[in-house]
C-alpha cells in the first residue's frame, strides 16, 4: 500500500467462507444496497452557517432546537451560553380531534413515532434548505422548510453574531377528493427537551431521550394580542421575560394564529396556526439562535423570505476553483457529495477568541474535538474533493498548538514535547495517543496533494518536529509495552492506558506520508526518517506476530484455527469486543504496516465476517457497543471505522469492496439528509463515515495510492456508473496533480468512451487504465483510440 512501500503480490487465497455477495448476484448500487439498510431512525441535523459558534439542529419529526451551550461536552467558549437554548416542536391534530398532551415522564422521541420522518435537501437550492414533510389523511401535505442565514449573507466576524433559521410551513399539495378548508397545527413552544442519552442495552446506540423536566421557559413567553378578522398577514413576535425575541411569526394569508400556556406542562406554550388549504398558503418563523432584541429581528425579517434565501445561495454558491466536480448516473451518489462539504463546514466554528478556524467532531453531541477521527474529514474527505482553502483554514490551529501539550501518556509526564501534535485544551474531547500521526497525516497529505509552495514552506519545520516527536516517543522504554513503536497511553475512550494498535497504525501512517512529501522535496533528513519508519514497520510485525502467538484462537469451516487480535499488545481495554474491528488490527493494511495479502490480515477479515461473533449478532436488537460483525462489510459498531474496506481495495476484491462502498453510503448515512451517524440510528450530527466513503468513490476511479509512481483510472468502477449518461469526475486532486476523468457507454453499450486529462506536478510514471468485469463493455476508447476492454491499458 502506498506510503508504507509494502505493496505485494496477494498470496494464494486461504480458504474461508464469506458473506460476499454469491455468484450471480446483481452488482451493488444504491438502490440494491436501500433493500441491505433501512433509512436510519433518530436523526438530527445541523443547521447553520460557516465557522459560526453555534448551530441550529433540525430533529427528524421536524423540531428545531436552538443550542449555544454544551449538550453532552463541555468546551469553555460556549459556557456562557449555557441554558439560553430554545425548541420548537411540531405537534399535528390526532384522529379523534384535538391535540396530544405535552409529555409527563422521560422517554425515547421515537417511542411517540418510530423514529421516520421524510425529509430531504431541496436540489433547486445551491444553499443547504432541509424540508420535513407531513402527509396528513385528512387530505393534505404540509412541507416544513428550514436554512440558516447569517445577516449580511458573508463571512462569519465574531462567529457569535445573530444567527437566524427561517422556517415555512407550506401546503404543497391537496386531495383533489376530499380535504378540509381550514388546516390548525400546534408548535409547542420550550427550551430543549430532547437530548441525546445512552446507550442502552437492546437499542442501536445513543438515542434521543424527552425529557420533560428541561422543558419549562423561565419567566415564560408573551405575544402579542392580535385582532385579525380579515386575516390578512401580519407579524407577530413572541418574546421571553427580557422582552427579547424568540421567534417571530408571519402568518398566512387567510390563516390564524393564538398562543397560550399548555394546560398541563407550566412554562410550555401552545402556538396554534391556521392557515387554509390551498396549494401555496404558508406559515413563515423566524428563529434567533440566541434571544435577540425586537429592533434587530425586525430588520431581518423585513428583507423578507425570497431576499434572505436568494442571499444565502449566493453565499453557498462560491466555492474556489480548486473543487472538484463528481457527477455519476446516481443522483444519491452526487448529493452525497454536494451536500457533504457544506455539513463539514457547519459543523466547524471560528474562535471568538482566537479567530482560529477548526473542524469540529459533531452538532449537538460532540461540538467539541477528537482530533484522530476527525482529521479523516481533511485528508480523506475534503482535501480530495479540492476543498483545499477550507483545509487549510481549519487546520492552522494545530501549528499554533503545536509543542504546547504533553501527550495523554503516564510515559510522557514531566517532559515537555515540542514537536507534539494536539488538540487544543480548549476543544478537547477525550485526547488520544493517535492525535499526533493523525495531525501528521492532515499535513502530509495536504502538501502532497495541493504542491503549494507555500504551505510546505511553512509548514516544512513543524512537520519535521513532528517527525522527530514520533523517534522520540518510540524511543522510550518506561514502560511494559513493545519497544520501538509508540508507547502506551490514552488509545480510546476508555481512559485506560495501553499500547493500542490505533495509535500505532496513525503513527505510522502520518510518519510514512510525511517521509513520502520529504522524499518528493529532496529533503536531507528523508532517508532518516524513511530508515526509522521501516525499522517501526518491522518492529510492529514481529510483535504482531508474537501477539498471535498467545491470543485466543478461532476455528475456520476448514478447521484451521486462526488468531483472534486483540486492539492492543499491552494493557487490557474495557470494550474490546468491538474495538477489535474498530480501532484494532485491520488498520494495519490501512496503514501500510502489513498488506492486505497478509494471511493474518486476510483471516482477521473472515472473522468479522464469518467467526464466532456472527452467531451472538443481532442486527434488530444490538448495541454498538456489543461484538462487533461485518454487516454487509459494514461495521456493526462504528462504520467510520470500515477498515475492511481498504483490504477490499488493496486486493482487488471487487464484490467486498463495492459491497462496502455501497453499505457505507446507504447504511452509515441518513438516506434523506446525508448525515452521519457514529453508529446506526444514533448520534448524528458529523462527518464521521463521510471520509471513507469519498475516499473509496474516488478511488473506485481516480487511483493514486494503490501504488507508489503509477496512477491507475477505473480500477473497481461500479457498473452502475456505466450507462450512456456521462460520468464525470474533474479537478480530481491526486499526489501527481488534477485529473480530469469523463466517460460513458456507446449507444450499443459494447465500448466505453474515456476522456483523460492530467494537469501534473508532479508526472507518474505510467497511467493504468483498468476493464470493467461484469459489464458489456468490449472496446474501450481513451482519448480516442481504442483498445481490447479484456486488458490493462498503459498510456
């Protein structure tokens, strides 16, 4: 695998049986891979505006929740704000009349409606507008829309400045047999209430809890008496104890509007709005993130809807030259990827006291930063869809953090490391050993695929204290762990101290990226980092090895035992059972420690696949924190961390790779809004599975790491993406520079033409362009002429 220099001919195939897809089976795509996942439960959405402090968090039945303080963890810029939250939550008539009563006791928000709503973004609109749908059998729909908007419609200043949703309630369609005249619906009107808790057992990992007692507005809410028997439209404002505003209301022409305190909840309110059913008719909110004084709401809403939204596209509409541009036949695909980079970019924030830009871990749950995942969301995500200005805004951060941090280890205590990379104290979550290669790789990877001049410059020395932490911290022997490779500390969560494989392979990973980049620069010091990394290599091999030796075995269909590889050569974890796939051996292959041919790395696959854990799994009633299986080559833990899939990718394992790619954008995502989840139908809000995804479609296509000096085109190309409709992928970044790749099927569907285009930095030796098994392709045509689709083209 490229950067470890370990590529190998895959060895012959041990027996093991899989749940690859069996023989005949059609190939996946999106819509085979929506019969593997139903669309998750649970969701949540942010909601919001670039680097802002704060976002809003649109819940899947439609409630707004506007948040500035911490929900789960707590991070000091946002303590002042704590308490001064605010939701609405949209409560429509029951079939018997009236409306259900505000909840008295704590339980799960899908416990009231499984959890389903259908949502979606509106694909007219270049700016993220999220719609929630109300499909109501007394012969109406209702569309609720909502977006953020960021008065001025540019950059954030302070990042604490008023923030504003507008939201609309809209009837988008009436039965032309049988509908009322006049539709009432109620919002109730609180603080947050619904809050992310757990887990639990039998249930799929952190779900969304009500909880009544939070709920309750102190010193309550008024609005203003409104005399309206013309029902014509008319603003109303609903402010809070301070005469501040909370929302504001425009009603629809011909619709009504009253508000009083709900009968058995004190310090909830029932916002009752009418409006008739004609296709059209709407109810418009405005919702300040934090109160805001009369004056200033009114001077937003008084640009009016069609003004702020036609600002808001403009805004969303820019993005720098570098982006790439990815259309394929399937329009999920291509959302995925309009819709992923404006997520990344809300939830994110600018220091107010800084002005620092940094990515964040997630929007209500984790708006703090655990720096090893979240890094994939640059240099697996972002940087290779050319966001490259975006990337370098949100990483300066660490170059002024660097050295100021002693890594979570009892090895490092009373030294001082400048060369560490960490996350700032100030947005830490839980700090973990693999921060610092984590970093390194960002770095790397950035300088490699950008080749800007500038940032290598200055960034050349901080990489290089990087370099030299990772020597130093392999070179310590206080403690009980393998010598020679990162030493013991804080591997995940747990807050137990072991020598944890994911800190190994983020250790090696951003070491070899950044020996590659000197290498490139001619640098004098490469060849000893490139020396020190391949005596680590080493070293993790043999102690692989030696752990295999004493770990509990496992008995394949052949009965041939195989090792079962614990997370960690040293120390004993609490939750091993699952961080053994999600944080544990298979990262190796990733890492360019052990290749994927490895019989070792092959039979530890199979064992997530196929082994003993397959038999306990359930995939109705299962926790993520259970043992964990490869569901459909999917983590059944946490499906950021599908490691498989790059073993997939390495061998050419085309049906378990697809498998993968498709499992993880259907299943890892929500099927409306794109979000990620940490783990199935809980804990939303973030980018958590988004780079590996993005990583393996451009991949699949544009491939520049399957190999050290070759670049390699439609290696593992869905077939799904071979029709006559063309597929394009443009200013595609690799380490040799962009790659312009478009193709298409010929009107017969027996030759596929391919147009190529390289504008490079650095030249690769060979271009490799690959046939397409399983397709009817017979000739393919690359910049017009034609060769035998049976075999590689070298240009």
């Amino acid at each position: 695998m490229a950067g470890g220099g370990l590529l190998a001919e895959p060895a012959a195939a041990d027996t093991f049986v899989s749940t690859a897809l069996s023989a005949g089976s059609p190939e996946p795509d999106v819509e085979l891979a929506k019969h593997w996942w139903l669309p998750q439960r649970n969701v949540w959405t942010p909601i919001g505006w670039k680097g802002h402090l704060f976002r809003f968090t649109s819940i899947y039945n439609g409630a707004l929740v506007a948040e500035p303080g911490a929900v789960i963890s707590q991070k000091p810029n946002t303590g002042p704000y704590n308490g001064k939250n605010f939701q609405f939550t949209v409560v429509m008539p029951q079939r018997g009349g009236g409306f259900r009563p505000f909840p008295t006791s704590e339980h799960e928000v899908w416990d009231d409606d499984l959890g389903y709503r259908q949502q979606g973004w509106d694909e007219d609109s270049d700016a993220p507008v999220l719609w929630t749908e109300y499909r109501r059998q007394e012969g109406l729909v209702i569309r609720e829309t909502v977006f953020g908007h960021l008065p001025g419609g540019g950059d954030v200043d302070t990042a604490i400045e008023p923030l504003y949703a507008w939201v609309r309630f809209e009837v988008v369609y009436v039965d032309p047999i049988k509908a009322p005249k006049d539709f009432v619906f109620q919002l109730w009107l609180s603080k947050a209430y619904m809050r992310p808790q757990g887990p639990y057992e039998q249930e799929n990992g952190v779900p969304l809890r009500v909880i009544p007692d939070l709920a309750p507005i102190d010193g309550g809410l008024t609005m203003q008496r409104v005399w309206n028997p013309s029902r014509k439209p008319v603003t109303v404002p609903i402010s809070d104890k301070d005469d501040n505003v909370r929302l504001m209301v425009m009603t629809a022409q011909g619709g009504t509007i009253g508000m009083a305190e709900n009968d058995k909840a004190s310090g909830v309110y029932d916002l009752q709005l009418g409006l008739p059913v004609e296709v059209g008719a709407h109810v418009d909110l405005v919702v300040p993130l934090m109160p805001q004084p009369l004056a200033d709401i009114k001077a937003e809403v008084a640009q009016g809807r069609e003004s702020v939204l036609a600002e808001c596209t403009a805004y969303w509409k820019q993005r720098e030259p570098s982006v790439a541009t990815i259309r394929t036949p399937e329009n999920y695909v291509n959302q995925v990827i309009r819709r992923g980079p404006q997520l990344a970019q809300v939830v994110a924030e600018k220091s107010p006291d800084t002005g620092l830009y940094t990515f964040l871990s997630g929007a209500y749950a984790y708006d703090v930063l655990w720096s090893t995942p979240t890094s994939m969301v640059s240099h697996m995500f972002l940087d290779r869809l050319g966001y490259h200005d975006v990337v370098e805004k949100h990483i300066e951060i660490y170059k002024e953090t660097q050295g100021t941090r002693v890594p979570p280890s009892s090895v490092f205590e009373g030294g001082t490391y400048p060369g560490y990379l960490s996350t700032p104290k100030v947005l830490q979550a839980i700090d973990w050993m693999s921060d610092h290669g984590a970093i390194l790789e960002i770095l790397a990877t950035h300088a490699m695929l950008t080749n800007r001049r500038e940032f290598i410059d200055r960034w050349m020395e901080p990489i290089l204290k990087a370099c030299d932490f990772i020597v130093e911290a392999c070179g310590k022997t206080n403690h009980n762990g393998v010598k020679g490779i990162l030493p013991p500390g804080h591997s995940t969560d747990e807050g137990a101290e072991t020598q944890g494989m994911i800190g190994q392979a983020w250790t090696y990973k951003g070491l070899t990226s950044a020996v590659a980049l000197l290498e490139r620069e001619g640098h004098p010091r490469a060849a000893e980092f490139a020396a020190f990394a391949e005596t680590f290599r080493q070293t993790f091999v043999a102690a692989m090895h030696d752990l295999a030796d004493r770990s509990k075995k496992w008995t394949d269909e052949d009965g041939k035992e195989w090792p079962v590889l614990p997370p960690q050569f040293s120390g004993t974890g609490v939750w091993d059972d699952f961080t053994m796939l999600d944080t544990g051996a298979l990262m190796a292959v990733w890492a360019g420690l052990m290749p994927a041919s490895d019989p070792m790395m092959k039979s530890f696959v199979e064992f997530f696949r196929v082994g003993p854990n397959t038999k306990l799994f359930d995939p109705v009633h299962h926790n993520a924190l259970y043992r964990a299986v490869l569901d459909h080559e999917q983590s059944s833990s946490e499906p950021c961390y599908s490691w498989n899939v790059f073993h997939s990718w390495e061998l050419g394992d085309r049906d378990h790779f697809l498998e993968g790619l498709y499992g993880l954008l259907v299943g890892g995502l929500s099927q409306d809004t794109y979000v990620s989840s940490e783990h199935r139908n809980a804990i939303y809000g973030n980018l958590f599975s988004h780079p590996i995804i993005v990583w393996s479609l451009i991949h699949s296509v544009v491939d520049d790491s399957i190999s050290d000096r070759d670049l390699h085109l439609l290696r593992i190309c869905p077939n799904a993406w071979l029709t006559s409709e063309v597929t394009e992928f443009s200013k595609i970044p690799t380490k040799y520079g962009q790659v312009d790749l478009a193709f298409r099927l010929s009107r017969d569907g027996r030759t596929l033409e391919v147009e190529f285009e390289g504008r490079w930095h650095h030249k690769p030796r060979r271009i490799v362009v690959h046939p397409v098994p399983g397709s009817s392709v017979r000739w393919i045509r690359v910049n017009g002429r034609k060769y035998r689709a049976e075999e590689r083209i070298v240009l």
